[in-house]
C-alpha cells in the first residue's frame, strides 16, 4: 500500500524510525486516515524497522484494527531485540483505550518525543 503522505509523516533521527501524523491548525489529526493506516499499511510501512516511535499527537482513538497490527508489531520489535516505543497518547479517549485494554502497562508510552526517541535508540 502507497502511504499517503498528505496524512502519514516519516523521519528517521539516531537509527530511530519516527511515525507520526499530520495535524490541522487546532493540532487534531483526521481519524480515518489514521485508521486507515494502521488497519492496512503500518506493518508493510515499518518492515524491517526495529527501532520505532508512533507519535500519536493529535489522534483523537484508535480501535481494534488499530491497535492488532500495534501489537503485532511491537512484539516483531521484542523478537528482534528492537524497541517500539509510543508518544502523545494524550486525548483522553486514547488514555481509556490504553487503560482498558491494559496497554499502557505493556507499552512504553512517554509525553516527550525526545524521550521516546532516547529510550527506543538505547
């Protein structure tokens, strides 16, 4: 799958793949598109990556399409001695997401991007 570059944004900084979303001006990133990213083309898009951020500033939820191929992927990290490591899981509705699911205590999930980007690196 073609990753939109309009909504899905990719820099790499010390060995770290960052994953983030473009915000509009009240700093909210359009759902769908995220959604749609994640249920089908995260994991083609961060093949081979073993030191990965998500920066999910601006994403407003995410559900269980979502959230699988997070899983997934984290645990592809783990088996090749990576780190995967998320950020900006600030709206409240995500934090009850993580919370429920208990994923906030299975991934690391930081508020600092450089943070993040430090501990994923290390």
């Amino acid at each position: 799958m073609a990753i939109d570059p309009l909504y899905v944004l990719h820099e790499e900084t010390s060995g770290v793949h960052v994953v983030s979303f473009l915000r509009d001006a009240e700093g909210v990133a359009p759902l769908e598109p995220v959604k749609h990213y994640f249920a089908t083309g995260f994991l083609d898009h961060t093949s081979g990556w073993h030191r990965l951020v998500v920066d999910l500033s601006g994403v407003a939820t995410l559900d269980s399409a979502c959230l699988g191929p997070l899983v997934q992927k984290f645990r592809q990290t783990q088996k090749s001695a990576g780190r995967l490591v998320l950020t900006g899981v600030t709206s409240p509705a995500l934090e009850e997401i993580f919370a429920l699911t208990r994923f906030d205590k299975v991934f690391p999930i930081t508020h600092d991007r450089a943070e993040a980007i430090a501990i994923a690196a290390a």
